[in-house]
C-alpha cells in the first residue's frame, strides 16, 4: 500500500539510455534529488536492483538521531524542537518502509563489512546496486562530489567471480521528469584501487547529465 502511495503522489519519469545498461548486473550510481533520487531509484529502474540506504534509517534505536542530524540540524533554533520530534515519530514509518523496499544497509562505520557482504550476495544473484554517493561539496551544477568508497565494491566482487563490474552513470530530474543512464565505465582489477576510486568517480560524475544538456 504504502509502495503505491508512493507512485501515486510522487514524480513519474520517462527513462532515456536504458540501451547503456548491461545485461548483467552492474552497479548504477546517479545524483541524490535529495528525497526523489531513492523513490526512482525503487520504482522506476529496470530488472532486479537494490538501492543502497542508510542503515540507520532501517534501525528503531537509530532513526532519529540519524534523521535529525542529516536532514534537519540545519534548520533555525527556533524550530529545530519541531524537527526533533519529527525525527522520533517518523521512526516506526522509517523502520517498516526500508526494511521491506529493496534495500541494502549501508554503514559507514566497523559494520561497513556487512554492506559489502549482502551487496555481494545479492549481486551474484544477479541483482544490480544502485547507489547515490553523493557528499556537501559541489561537482557541477547538477551533481555533487562522490563519497568513494562504494567502488571497493568490485574489487571485491573481481577477488570473487573473477568479473570486473560495470558502472553506469544516472541522472535522476525532477523538473524534467526524467531519468538518463549514460555510457557504463568498466572497473579494471589491475589497477591501484586509489586510482581506481578517483577514475571512476570523475568518471560517473561527468556522465551524469540529461540529454537536454
């Protein structure tokens, strides 16, 4: 019920470049839209995927002062007590809608290794990972830099199957109403991983664009 809800009242979007994904599984990695980019990234990408969230958000004892200080610590002092408790009632919402969406938890701290295990798990399923690494820094005028540890990701699943995964660059428009996968960039296991890391992001990065640009 709450899926379609969802749908019902949230952007629709008309996909461009779907000839750019894999066959296989792939990791697609596109900017945040701040609350619309994990919507599309759930309802309106192609085949079996799951998109990479926030564990804490998936956590009771965790939603709320994850919520508060990632969306709302911003916000004037006079009004931050409103957001607060905003941030615990949404919690029980929070907890049932991202464990039951296709979802991978993500930390950032010793639990990270439990990310990269059900990631790998579920890509040699044959499911692909979308992630929307985005951090505060500006890129360009449509994406910000990328947190770049998520391309670890290959090197492990190559160490693993001996495949090196593809990337595919997406760029989700809300005021276009579209969402754009541009041309994929294929991990080289042969590589640094630090070069590896700094490649690919600049990469994915620069491919994300609407075909309006």
């Amino acid at each position: 019920v709450i899926r379609w809800l969802v749908w019902l009242f949230s952007p629709k979007y008309r996909l461009v470049g779907t000839e750019n994904l894999p066959d296989e599984a792939c990791v697609i990695v596109g900017n945040h839209s701040h609350m619309y980019g994990p919507i599309a990234g759930e309802l309106y990408i192609p085949g079996k995927h799951y998109v990479w969230c926030a564990g804490e958000m998936m956590n009771r004892k965790e939603v709320a002062a994850y919520a508060y200080r990632d969306f709302w610590s911003g916000k004037p002092k006079g009004i931050r007590w409103f957001f607060k408790l905003a941030s615990h009632l949404i919690t029980p919402l929070s907890v049932c809608v991202f464990n039951n969406a296709h979802t991978v938890a993500v930390y950032h701290d010793t639990r990270l290794i439990s990310t990269y295990r059900d990631a790998m798990a579920k890509l040699q399923e044959g499911n692909s990972m979308v992630i929307l690494p985005e951090h505060y820094d500006e890129h360009n005028n449509i994406v910000h830099d990328f947190q770049d540890k998520f391309v670890d990701l290959a090197r492990f699943y190559y160490k693993k199957t001996g495949v090196e995964l593809q990337f595919v660059p997406l760029y989700i428009c809300p005021a276009l109403k579209s969402m754009t996968f541009g041309k994929p960039v294929c991990f080289h296991a042969s590589v640094n991983i630090n070069g590896e890391r700094r490649r690919i992001c600049n990469a994915l990065m620069d491919g994300i664009r609407s075909e309006e640009r």
